[in-house]
C-alpha cells in the first residue's frame, strides 16, 4: 500500500514538475518562430509537396548501395573462416549490383537533367 503511495506521490511530482516548466518556459508563437526549422525564410513551397518521379528510381539505386554495405561490412568479418565460397558468393552479389547499375545508366536514372 505504501509503495503505491509512494508511486503516485512520484507520477505527480513529475507532473507538477512538467507543467511548471512548461509556464517558465513558455514561448510566444511568433510569425518567425512557427516557419519550419526556425530560420527566418518564407517556404516557398508546402511541406507535403511531391517530388518528381525521377528521383524515386535514384533513391532505389542509392537504397541498393547501402543494403550492399549492409551485407558486405559482416561478410568482411567472416569471409576468412567461410573460404572461396563466400568469396563467389560476394561476386555473385556485386554481379547483380553492376547489372541493376548498368541498367539504370542505360534507362537514364543516373542523369541530372
């Protein structure tokens, strides 16, 4: 019974706590201070905007490299004990890699304009 005095004792003192820091600490919803990140600039454009679909075939090739860092950074730490199997393996691998790049250079994702 005392610890459960005690516990609801504590959850309020948290809460007293909270709501008076938020009083001391309360700041004026200014014109500045509500623009996003707090910089000063006027969006141009609404937050929710699409992007154009260019970029999402990009994003799906940087995505492909880091899920082969992903996989190589581990295969590094055992590929001593694992011998060529591994090795082929990871060539294996790399050969998807270059193909799905190959094919992306020849769709034109890889164009900046």
């Amino acid at each position: 019974m005392i610890g459960l005095v005690v516990a609801l004792g504590a959850a309020l003192l948290v809460v007293a706590i909270v709501m008076v820091a938020g009083r001391i600490a309360a700041v004026e919803p200014r014109a500045v201070t509500v623009l996003p990140f707090e910089s000063g600039w006027v969006p141009r454009q609404h937050a929710l905007s699409r992007f154009h679909a260019r970029w999402y075939p990009l994003a799906l090739v940087l995505l492909a490299f880091d899920v082969e860092m992903l996989f190589m950074y581990p295969w590094s730490l055992v590929v001593a004990r694992t011998g060529v199997a591994s090795v082929a393996e990871m060539f294996v691998f790399l050969g998807v890699l270059v193909a799905a790049v190959v094919w992306a250079w020849r769709e034109g994702t890889l164009r900046w304009v």
